[in-house]
C-alpha cells in the first residue's frame, strides 16, 4: 500500500512548492517556487529534509488532511495556525501541535490546520518529500501554465498525494525558536533599471510614501495602492526586457506592482526599482492592507543584506534542538500523578 | 553603435542593455552576448534571458557580485557586431480560415487590405524570433511590414485559443497554450509549440527564422488530429545564415 496524505479539504490556495525552477526563462518559463523561502526552509530542516524539498505552500487557510500511511513525520512553519490532529474515526478529542516543531501522525489520524496569522502564508513538510515527479527540475507549482506540483495546480478535495516515505523514522522531535517574521520597517530596494522612465518627485513619492498592499494581489505580483508614481516624458511602455525576482513595475496607473515567485520572464512595463533579495521573503508574507515603505540602497549593500540572510539560515539550522515538554504546573495533577511519579522515577533513574 | 549598458536589476539579476528599439542589429549582438555567456560558464550565473534589446544575466550573491560580473562581461562584449547568429529555418502550418483567424477581418480592415492580402503578406515574411517570454514557449517574431504596425486591442480577450497566431506592432506571437490577450488573431496552428515531454520543451528559440504555410480548414484538421496522437513532428527547413 503506497504511503500517501489524502486531501479532505484543500484550504484556500495550497500548492506544492520548492526552492522554484531557474535555467528556463529564456523559455518564458516564471521561476516560481515558495513565497516565503525562510519558513520553507525551516519546515524542511525540522523534518529532518535537505531545506530545498518540496513542501505545502498554505495561503491564509491551510488544509485538512488524513494520514495514509503507517506514519509520517510533519512540521508547519511560517504564519501561526491551530494545527489539529484527529484521531481516526473521530475517537477521543484529538491533539493540538504547535507550529515550528516536528510531530508524528499516525494512521488514520487527520491533520487540520486553520487560519493563518502573523503572514500570510505557512509551509507544511513532510518528513521525506513527496513522490511527485519534478517538471523541468522542480516540483513547484505553476498554476496558470499548469506547470509542476500536484497535476499543476492547488490541491483539491480527495487529491491524494503520495509519499517517498512509508514511515516516520524513530528520533526525537524537534523544535526551532520562531525566526523572526516581523516585515522590515522599509523594504529595501535597488534604484533601476528603468528609474529614469520617473520624474525626480516620482521617485521622492516612492521613498516618503507609505503603500498599502491590495486585494489583487497573488503569487505573481503584489499591487500596491497609495500615491501614484509620475512618468517622465519617456512614457511607461518600454520594447520588453527582463524582469528579476522583485522587479517593481509601475504601468499607467502609477501603481507599483512588486513581481514575485510566478513573475512572468519578460515584460513592456518600465520598472523603477527592485526590492532586494533578502527582504522577499518578508513580502511573501505580507497580507491585503498590509503597510509597506521603501529605502533606497546601494548594489553592495543588497549583496551584503543576502549574504546576511544566508547566514541568519544557517544559524536557524544549527538551532534546532530536541523538544522538551515543561512540566506541567497545574496543582491538582502534579499531586495526582507527577509528584508520586516523579518520586518513583527519581530513584527508578538511580537504580538503572 | 554605441557601447551596451550595465544597469541594476537588485541584487540577482544585471541586465546589459544595447538601445530601447525593436532591431535586427540590436537584437544579433543580444543573442551573440547570450552565446558567449554561456559559453564562458561564468560562476553564479543563474541563466540569461535574451529579450529584444538587452540581456538579462541573473545571479547568485553568494557565488558572484555585480561588480565581479561586469568585470567578468566587459571583455565578452568585443566584436558582438560580427557575430552570426545561427538559428533554424522554420515553415509553420497554420490555417487563417475565418472562424480560427478570430480578427482576420477587422485586421483587413484596419490595414486597408483584403483579407487574401493579408494572409499573403504574414504568411511569407521571414520573421525572428527575437525572444521568448509571457508563457513557457511563446515566441516574438518581428519583421513584418509597417501595414501591421497596430495598436494591441482595446479589450483584451480573456481566452485566446492555444495555437493561435497573433500580430500586433508590426509583430507576432503564437499562444503555445489558452491564455488571456489583446494581439489580433489571424490563424490557428495545429503544431505543439510547447511540450513538456521533449527536451527543450519549447519548439523555437531566439534567433530561429519563422514564415507559415496556409492550411485550408480541412488540412488544419487532419494536422490537429494528428498532433492530438502525438504523430505531428514538424523539423526546421534548415538553418541560417
């Protein structure tokens, strides 16, 4: 019997994603891959996986799914959610799991996560990946193309998603302090390519100005509304080039449009600015009225910021430790059973 | 002509621009650049994305620098203008019939031509492919003749079919898949020009050379019956220069 999670509810926008598919743009293929790829990392290092396999991408409102396999080793990262495990067949009252820490699900068992907060996305591993084949070299999930994850689009009830492996390995679970998810004051960004497509007040209003982020926004771009940007007599349609992760493109409207995982390769919009490597993640996890502002920086100073980042990961990857349930302090139990216990296990320990 | 530009695109991306205009020069010492780039294997380039007047180099910080880079780019930019870009040669089937070619009439209109006039004109320039973007294996092909220097439509489509063939701008595009757009649909083609089975999974490249052949609507139907089998395999007539 093929080891595998069976989706009952799909939640809201959940896809399989991975570190994204670079080396076929030239194609016109979008890199895609997750939004947040710090708490994707951490949900794969508490696993126990290598930070790049690919895992559940939970937009606002995760899923609920059952445990078809013998066992399976879960961890959750990014937003805060209620996670809740079922028993089979709804027996017993079931068990709450925290977030940023390793659990163990049994057979049977079925695993509800709820909605989201503190970002606006969360990631779901699983210990072993799933079984599902990459496209072009990534699981990740291109869903207008119908590229990758799950038949190339968001999960759906009664999808069944299998699992490289049939059991969760014996070990201790795991936990990491929650890494800080906290958006930066200002987001920074490099001036360019197109800065000179703006007039000088234009790009002033791009730095003094508090932007709030739109409904309309998705994996693609996030829309930005607040004071409109001025073109300079070079008008905003440019021949098409290039667009990077974080490219800010502003069309006619003057309303920048941040471009992200499932930005498109190529593009006739001028683009005033780029936000900087290492503060993507904290726009992935951003919410519609969230409240952005920009800070100019130099090309050195973005590199330096990603190299920093490199090392804030690596620093949660050494953190994790094993879980350590404080006791209990509720008075009545530990007379009804720690107290008694612990005594007993005192000297059963200095026995041994 | 004048020297290429370095400008910033953040911290993973540079992009070496070479003028502002769509252009057969332009766009051969763009694809040139590509070659040698990838040819010269630079560490912690990412890939690069040829479009019509830059190359776009995206990178990996942690391997590379943008100041390392453009050190690294500058000597590759000699003796571009020589460069031959080499690409294949390829003759299209695609049926402008009135109920696949969705704009064919209105597009007479527009250009003052008739229809036939229209057909004959697209069908038979050599248009390039000067870069691939907006969906996985759409092509831009430019070159065609100032009559169809038109505006894109002023409401867009929310679906175009998969296969159709679109001018705008003096240009085309083939849709590889269904996808929104507001280019002006003249034919359908029966051909895959996207598939993810095959390595690459796109049909043309930049630099590839593109005419079509009329296909009556019966034609278009056999030729689509086929593709649906996967028995329709079409080859590049050749290559040039």
């Amino acid at each position: 019997m093929t080891a595998a999670l069976r989706v009952v509810t799909p939640g809201l926008m959940t896809t399989l994603q991975d570190l994204g598919r670079p080396g076929y743009q030239r194609l016109g293929v979008p890199v895609s891959g997750a939004l947040d790829q710090v708490s994707f990392r951490a949900a794969n290092l508490l696993v126990g996986n290598g930070q790049g396999v690919g895992a559940l991408e939970i937009a606002y409102q995760g899923p609920t799914l059952s445990v078809e396999a013998d066992s399976v080793r879960i961890a959750v990262a990014g937003g805060r959610a209620p996670i809740d495990v079922l028993a089979p067949n709804s027996a017993g009252s079931g068990r709450r799991i925290a977030p940023w820490e390793s659990a163990r699900l049994l057979r049977g068992e079925v695993l509800s996560i709820g909605a989201l907060s503190g970002s606006a996305v969360a990631y779901l591993a699983v210990e072993g990946g799933f079984a599902i084949a990459p496209k072009l070299g990534s699981q990740s999930t291109l869903t207008r193309a119908a590229i990758g994850g799950f038949e190339g689009r968001a999960l759906k009830a009664a999808d069944v998603l299998p699992l490289r492996q049939a059991a969760a390995a014996e070990r201790d679970e795991v936990i990491l302090p929650s890494f800080d998810l906290a958006p930066p004051k200002r987001v920074r960004i490099v001036l360019g390519p197109q800065d000179d497509h703006f007039t000088p007040a234009a790009l002033r209003t791009l730095l003094a100005s508090t932007y709030s982020v739109s409904r309309a926004s998705d994996r693609m771009g996030m829309r930005l509304e607040g004071p409109p940007l001025e073109h300079s007599h070079k008008g905003y349609d440019i021949v098409s080039d290039g667009i990077a992760l974080g490219s800010i493109q502003v069309p006619g409207n003057g309303l920048p449009i941040i471009l992200l995982a499932d930005r498109q390769t190529t593009g006739g919009y001028c683009k005033v600015a780029t936000v900087i490597s290492a503060d993507i993640p904290s726009l992935g996890r951003l919410t519609p009225g969230a409240r952005i502002a920009f800070a100019a920086v130099g090309i050195e100073t973005a590199e330096a910021a990603a190299r920093q980042l490199a090392s804030d990961i690596a620093a949660m990857a050494a953190s994790i430790s094993p879980v350590r349930r404080p006791f209990l302090i509720d008075a009545k139990r530990l007379m009804a059973e720690n107290l008694v216990s612990g005594v007993v296990n005192a000297r059963g320990g200095g026995d041994a | 002509m004048a020297p290429p530009r370095f400008l910033p695109a953040g911290d993973t991306a540079l992009v070496v621009e070479f003028g502002d205009r769509v252009d057969r020069g332009l766009s051969a010492r763009v694809l040139a650049l590509a070659q040698k780039l990838e040819a010269a294997q630079l560490a912690g380039v990412v890939e690069a994305v040829p479009t019509f007047r830059s190359l776009m180099v995206h990178y990996d910080p942690l391997q590379t620098s943008q100041r390392d880079l453009q050190r690294a780019i500058a000597p590759l930019l000699q003796g571009l203008e020589a460069a031959e870009i080499a690409g294949r040669r390829w003759r299209i089937p695609a049926c402008y019939d009135a109920s696949l070619g969705l704009d064919l009439a209105d597009v007479a209109r527009r250009t003052g031509l008739d229809p036939a006039q229209v057909v004959e004109r697209h069908s038979q320039t050599s248009q390039l492919v000067y870069m691939m973007g907006f969906l996985p294996g759409l092509p831009y092909l430019g070159g065609l003749p100032g009559e169809f220097a038109l505006a894109r439509r002023e409401n867009p489509r929310v679906k175009v079919p998969k296969g159709s063939v679109a001018v705008a701008m003096s240009m085309s595009v083939v849709y590889p898949q269904e996808s929104p757009g507001g280019w002006h649909i003249l034919a359908r083609t029966p051909v895959p020009l996207w598939d993810m089975r095959k390595g690459p999974p796109a049909l043309l490249a930049a630099g590839d050379q593109v005419t079509f052949l009329p296909l009556s609507l019966r034609e278009y139907e056999l030729m689509l019956a086929k593709a649906a089998a996967d028995a329709l395999v079409l080859t590049p007539e050749g290559h040039h220069p």
